[in-house]
C-alpha cells in the first residue's frame, strides 16, 4: 500500500519516527573540548514541551543542576577538571535514564497505535454480513490459469428490493410488501480478464424468465425445488447464493464471490463515493399513473447532474420514465461508469483516509460471499481494480427476446446471441474485441511436439448437454464416440459427466504441452474451437458434450451474425463521458 491504510492513525496520529520525537544520538556524544553536545543543544532549546516533544523526561530541556547534562555549569563550579569524570559519570546516567524514558514513550505510541489500529480493522470486519456461496446448486467449473497463473474474476453484484427494515420501507415505500421474500431487483455479473487489463459488465433484466435450480434457504433450511420463473425470484428462494447458482446454470461461468446492497446501502455507499454524474436529455418526473402505480420519484431537469444518497438510489429504481427495465439497467451502467472515473480521478483509490471512510460505509451497507468477507480481501479487490483503463471498461445488457408465456411483460435470453456472450466471458475475451497483443491460438500455431496419431490416443466422450433445465440429449455420448472412430481415434470410449454447458476438451494437467497438442487434434476433428481445449483435473483425456451441442457428428459452426453478442446491445464504454437517457414523454415535464 505505500502508506499504512489502519484508521487508527487518524485517532492516535501516526507514530513519528525517533527522530522527530527528539532522538539524535549526536547529541550524546562528546566534542572535542569534552562537553556533552547535550549541553548545548539543551540550551538552544530552551525548555518548552512541543508535540513532537511531549515532555518526555529528558528531553525537556528544563535547566540541570551545575554539571549536569541539562546546563553548562553554574557559579561555584571550580572549572571543567572538577566536573570532568564525575560531570561525564552523570551525564551517562542522565543519557541512559533519556534512553530509557524515550524507549518507553515510543513503545507505548506503538503499541497504543497498533492496538486502536487492530481494534479498528476488527470493528471493519464485524460490520461485514456474510453468506454462503452457493445455495447448493453451483456447478460450473473454475476457469483454468493462463500462462502467469492468473485466472479471471467474476462477482455478481446484486441489489436487493428488500424492505424489511425501517430505513428500507422509507425508502423503498410499499410498507405492505414489509416481511415478504425480497426480490433481485438489480443483476449483473462484473467480469475482469485474468491478466486484469479489461473488464466486462452483463446485466440481466429482472423479468426475465429463466431456470432457477434447486437452492437450499439458508435462514429456513427449506430446499426449494427447480422451478421455471422470473429470475429476481432467485434472492427469495434460497438468498444470494441461489441467484449466483441460477447464473452459472445458465452461462456455465464460474462466479468466485457475490456483493449484495439493498436500498439504504445504496444511498450510503452513494454518499461516502461522492455520488456519480448523470444525463437526461429531458425533464423527468419519475411519478405514479393511473397505468403505472409506483415510480421512483426522480425529478430533475434535462441536462447532466451529480447525483448522491437519495437521489442516487432513485436514478438506479427509475424504470417506466426511461421507457423499460433494459433502459434502467442503461442507466445503472452510466452510473457505475461514472462512480469509477470519479474514484480514479480522486485518486481515491490510494488515499488512505477516503479508503478507510469508504471502507466504513461500505462494510456496514454490503454483504458478501464469506469467501470475500475481510477488510483485506475487499481492500485486495479493489487493488485488482484500480488500475483497469476506463476505455476497457464495457457494460451491456444480456441479448433476449420477448417471452412467449408474456411477451408484453417478460422476456427470456436469445439463446444464440446470448450463449455467444457466455462464451465470451468464459474464454476471457474481451468485449471490445481487443486482444492485448496475444497471438491468436491454433494447432499450427501452438508450441510444443506434435500431437500423437489418433489411434494411439485414448479419448473418453461424456455427455453434458443436461443444462439449463433440460434432460440430457439422449446417447449424445455414443453418437460423439462413432464420429471420432471414423476419424481414427479408435480407443474413443464413453463415460459419465455432469452437466456443462459449453462443449470443451480437457486433458489432465500433469500432461503439459503433449496434453495440450493431442487435446487440440481431437477438437479440430470435430471442428471445436481451439478454446474449448482446457487443462483440467482430469485422469485422461476428455472430451464433454456440453449444452451447446445437443445434435449432430460435428460442434455446430455458428453464425457470426446471428450470434453476435454486442449487435443492438445496449453497451455503454466506461470512457465514454456523452451518454444522456432518453425520457418517456409521459413522463416529461
């Protein structure tokens, strides 16, 4: 850190270096005519105790009897011969009792320091609210590290329309709803590239209809059985680790940790981050109709506005006045972007009192996975962070289509677009298309020895196209197997698996470079991508039949227009300073 980040500095002051508290072993030592430096210095002193000198015995430099170190010697002395040993006898007495007293006084600083400091950093942790991970129904596997042992990072953030608290129902209105499930409003999954050079940002609309899994409610204990619904119905049925399983299940991503706010939060963390700059391109007033009861509230004129606390929390509710839930999560993107250039332009990232007045806030506002539960561990992410260009921030809303059971309500993923957005993420690919300068990988293209003739390879095919609520394609395992058989692979066998949701080809990481060029031949066989070959805990090399590969001898070549991601996608750039909302004109004023 540079600069120690411990609050209780700023309750104690810091501990001064000896020093500034007097200290100067100079001063004890003896010139050329046999008087104590001491001596002098005492007297140009004078005898006044300042906060860097705090009256500590000896070091006052309060007038000495004749001889001592604190005078030069008085009247009646006979001359520097009488005072010689028995002057330097005293003035090492004296030295030692200012050593003793100085070490002492710098002990208790320390340690007084230390100890409010300690006492501080557990007063930080004890605020944090903890929750399990997973509900139960985590299934996806860690992305495997790249060539530094780095891995990517994913954190869903998660706002909670909670109101089962005082603060949340003033806030929040709808007193009525107080004591029922809470809903997760708010979604989106922060992606950071495992070499933290960019950084991604999907959210996905609350009404949007999907696959919730079987999650265990950590406050009841009831396991709630899979169900197909709204995906803001996730929180209640099992907290936030049933949100994080309804997540994987549908991307196949692993999530490492989840965050979690609810209304007050919001308005604290708002007012401890200095609030965030916004647009409307008209006036708005965000009020309840005959049509739409409820609203935000939000009443601002058009142009661009900081907003903070209250006003905050309002801008990320308003939804009918910006004509839609995808609307709203455009604008909660603006918002975050925002937050971010201002931290980094407040340079608040290495200030240590505005990181320890933020830590304050924000420990008390959120609550995380347990994994993530330490002052250190938020304090280590947030490092991680800090130094991502803003122009390699982008933040977008999941690609989906209108629903059929309610299509003027809800709307489910559009599967061919949004699985390409999966694939994205768990790739590590960036959403700006930038590649960091990495070489494009392919089996002509990868170092190491050749791959090993395909009959000599043993090659296990597993089915795992059982996901996102659907049975498993019924002998996709065998099918895969003939396929291979007729390329040469002749040892290809089936075995079991569990679901996954994109197809990959692991081989066991003890093989290194040869693991690595025969997995790639068997996925070039069947015409895979060359980034679904993974390391992997695997015994032997295998080959997983994921959800994206129901039917078919061959992975199926995909669209680049028909899946494109970011097409008509609303992406906000984190650099980019000119996004303004669009008012819905009846809510125009």
């Amino acid at each position: 850190m540079g600069k120690n980040s411990v609050r209780g500095e700023g309750t104690h002051g810091r501990v001064e270096h000896a020093g500034e508290l007097g200290w100067d072993e100079s001063l004890y030592e003896n010139d050329a005519s046999g008087t104590s430096n001491a001596s002098n210095a005492s007297n140009a002193s004078g005898s006044t105790a300042t906060d860097e000198n705090p009256g500590v015995p000896g070091l006052s430099g309060a007038p000495g009897k004749s001889g001592g170190a604190g005078g030069t010697g008085g009247p009646g002395e006979s001359g520097r011969g009488r005072r010689g040993r028995g002057g330097r006898r005293r003035r090492g007495t004296r030295t030692y009792r200012i050593l003793k007293w100085t070490a002492i006084t710098l002990a208790v600083l320390m340690v007084g320091t230390a100890g409010a400091g300690y006492l501080y950093y557990q007063h930080l942790n004890n605020n944090i609210r903890k929750g399990d991970r997973s509900a139960g129904g985590s299934d996806a596997k860690k992305a495997a590290p790249n060539a530094a042992g780095q891995t990517p990072l994913n954190i869903l953030l998660i706002g909670s329309d909670s109101r089962n608290t005082d603060a949340n129902v003033a806030l929040g209105g709808a007193r009525e709803n107080r004591g029922s499930a809470p809903h997760a409003d708010v979604q989106m999954l922060l992606h950071v590239s495992a070499d933290r050079k960019n950084a991604s940002v999907v959210s996905i609309p609350r009404d949007t209809r999907v696959n919730i899994p079987e999650c265990k409610d950590p406050d009841t204990n009831k396991v709630n059985a899979p169900t197909n619904n709204l995906i803001n119905e996730a929180l209640g049925r099992g907290g936030a680790g049933c949100v994080l399983d309804t997540w994987e299940k549908l991307t196949g991503i692993y999530i490492d940790h989840w965050m979690m706010v609810d209304f007050a939060g919001v308005v604290a963390i708002s007012d401890a981050v200095g609030g965030a700059d916004v647009c409307v391109k008209q006036n708005i007033d965000d009020h309840p109709t005959t049509l739409q009861p409820g609203g935000s509230h939000l009443h601002m004129t058009a142009g661009k506005h900081t907003v903070k606390g209250e006003q905050a929390l309002q801008w990320l509710r308003t939804r009918h006045a910006f004509g839609s839930d995808i609307a709203r999560s455009e604008a909660q993107h603006m918002y975050m972007n925002s937050v971010i250039r201002n931290l980094k332009d407040q340079n608040a990232f290495t200030d240590t009192g505005r990181l320890m007045d933020i830590a304050e806030t924000a420990t008390k506002s959120l609550q995380v996975s347990s994994e993530l539960g330490t002052v250190k561990k938020l304090f280590d992410l947030g490092m991680e962070l800090k130094d991502i260009p803003m122009d390699r921030i982008n933040m977008l809303t999941m690609p989906r289509l209108p629903d059929p059971k309610d299509p003027d309500a809800h709307v489910v993923p559009d599967t061919a677009r949004a699985d390409a957005l999966w694939a994205m993420l768990r790739d590590d690919k960036p959403l700006d298309g930038k590649d960091d300068g990495k070489p494009a990988a392919s089996p002509s293209s990868s170092p190491g020895p050749a791959a090993g003739a395909p009959a000599s390879l043993a090659v296990t095919v597993v089915n795992g196209t059982g996901t996102g609520g659907r049975i498993a394609a019924k002998g996709r395992a065998t099918e895969v197997v003939t396929a291979l058989k007729a390329k040469g692979f002749a040892q290809a066998v089936t075995g079991s698996s569990d679901p996954a949701a994109a197809s990959e080809v692991d081989y066991p990481k003890g093989a290194g470079a040869q693991g690595k060029a025969d997995a790639e031949s068997v996925a070039t066989a069947l015409g895979l991508p060359i980034s679904a070959v993974k390391a992997s805990d695997v015994k032997a090399l295998t080959l997983v039949v994921g959800g994206d590969w129901r039917t078919g001898a061959s992975y199926p070549k995909k669209d680049p227009k028909a899946s494109d991601p970011l097409k008509d996608t609303e992406t906000v750039n984190g650099a980019d300073k000119g996004v303004c909302m669009e008012v819905y004109a009846p809510y125009r004023f």
